[in-house]
C-alpha cells in the first residue's frame, strides 16, 4: 500500500452498548480511550442520547437474541475504514493506534480466547477485533451474525469461530494477536509489558477505578512475570515462583 492510501484511511474504536448497564460500562471505557489515544470512537446503541461519542449510531428495535449479537451490527455499521472492535467492560491502558498498521496486510486480528479450546481450529475472543472494511470482512461477519441467530448455543465466540474458519479458506488474511494485547481478568497471565486492554469480564464491577492500578501491577518490572489478579506479581527464581 501506497503512503498517500495509508493516509487517507481512517481509523477508529467501536462499541455496542444496549441498555443501562452496558452505557455505564462503555463510558468509562470510552474515558480510557481517551486518556490514551486521539482516536475517534462510535457507539451502535439503543439509547444515543445517554452516548458522549463521535459518531452515535442507534439501533433499531430488536429482541433480545439480537441484542447479544450487537456487536457484529456495530462492526458492519463501522464508519471507520479500520476498526477497533472493543467490549464495554474493558479499559484501554495504552495507545492502541499501532496496533491499526496490521491492517493495512491483513483484514482481521484478533487473539484467541483464553478457555479451552474445544476445536482444532483455534476459538478467537468476539471482544477484542481489530478489522479492515472490505468484501471479505463484511461476508464474514454477516455469515458470524447468520450462525449466531440461528445456533441453538448463544455464543459469540464459537460462532466466529465457525465464521472465521470458512471465510479463512476461502482467502480471508487472519493475523493472530499474542495474547498479552488483551489481559483478560481473572485469568492468570504471563507479562512482561503493560497490556493493550485489560478486558475485566462481567464480574467485580469496581474493575474500571482498579483499571489504572491494575495496569501498573502488570507492567511493572522489566522480566517476564506470573501475574495473579488479587495477588500480585510472580518470577521463576531457583525452581521456585517468587514474589517480584
């Protein structure tokens, strides 16, 4: 890709928010961003008058399966050439704006998720997506939304996973994040650096005032280290975990 083409696309994070408690979540978030990047921000919610964002997009009534699959709705509605998929319940620790320059080679990124993998081909996390606007992208994920509504199992994740799978064989370019981008509590992780994103999940709503603590506990020190949420910072010393 040329300089002058690299230019020109635009960049920037997108949410879904569908009721209260979701707009209360993807505030703080947005508030993250904010502090760390000069990228724009879109929310896809139904209650664009309780958004601060750049571009509010409203969503049309809809029952409550298709809520769940918002999501995929806000991505497909992107106004950004490049996009930045996040889930409400995540904090932004740092500028993610590098993280778009894969874009310009691949049409997806994502990392995997980290639960059992139940599958040969890997289940990705349907809360971090970083996405390019073109054919490829938007069949994609208008065959993730079709699998999502018509799986008798309500998941996200394993419906991308079939989505990404087929759209991979027939050209799709994925490109595999390392797992570190997104730290997702209450996992236990190996770190070196800050992450991208802490994604905190549905429990311990207290998670976005802890965010900027919590994003030094995991950054802090200069060798790679076990981190437990609640407990602290581990490094392997003589056959044994110690405190770091």
């Amino acid at each position: 890709m040329d300089g002058m083409a690299r230019e020109t696309r635009t960049r920037g994070i997108v949410y879904a928010a569908m009721g209260d408690r979701y707009l209360q979540d993807v505030a703080v978030s947005i508030a993250s961003a904010r502090q760390n990047t000069d990228l724009p921000v879109c929310v896809y919610t139904n209650k664009p008058d309780a958004v601060d964002a750049d571009v509010v997009i409203e969503s049309p009534p809809i029952r409550a399966r298709v809520r769940l699959g918002s999501q995929i709705s806000a991505l497909l509605l992107t106004p950004y050439d490049y996009t930045l998929m996040l889930d409400a319940d995540t904090y932004v620790c740092r500028d993610v704006t590098p993280l778009f320059d894969i874009l310009d080679t691949y049409d997806v990124a994502t990392m995997r998720a980290l639960q059992p993998q139940d599958h040969w081909f890997p289940t990705y996390s349907s809360g971090f997506i970083l996405a390019r606007k073109n054919e490829a992208v938007t069949a994609m994920l208008e065959h993730w939304r079709e699998l999502y509504l018509s799986s008798d199992v309500w998941s996200n994740q394993r419906s991308l996973r079939r989505a990404l799978f087929h759209a991979v064989s027939n050209g799709l370019q994925l490109f595999e994040l390392a797992s570190e981008v997104e730290f997702k509590l209450p996992n236990i992780q190996i770190v070196l650096d800050a992450p991208w994103v802490l994604h905190t999940g549905t429990e311990g709503r207290d998670r976005f005032e802890l965010g900027p603590e919590l994003c030094k506990q995991v950054s802090r020190g200069k060798e790679f280290c076990l981190y437990i949420p609640g407990d602290g910072r581990y490094r392997y010393k003589k056959g044994e975990w110690v405190r770091a």
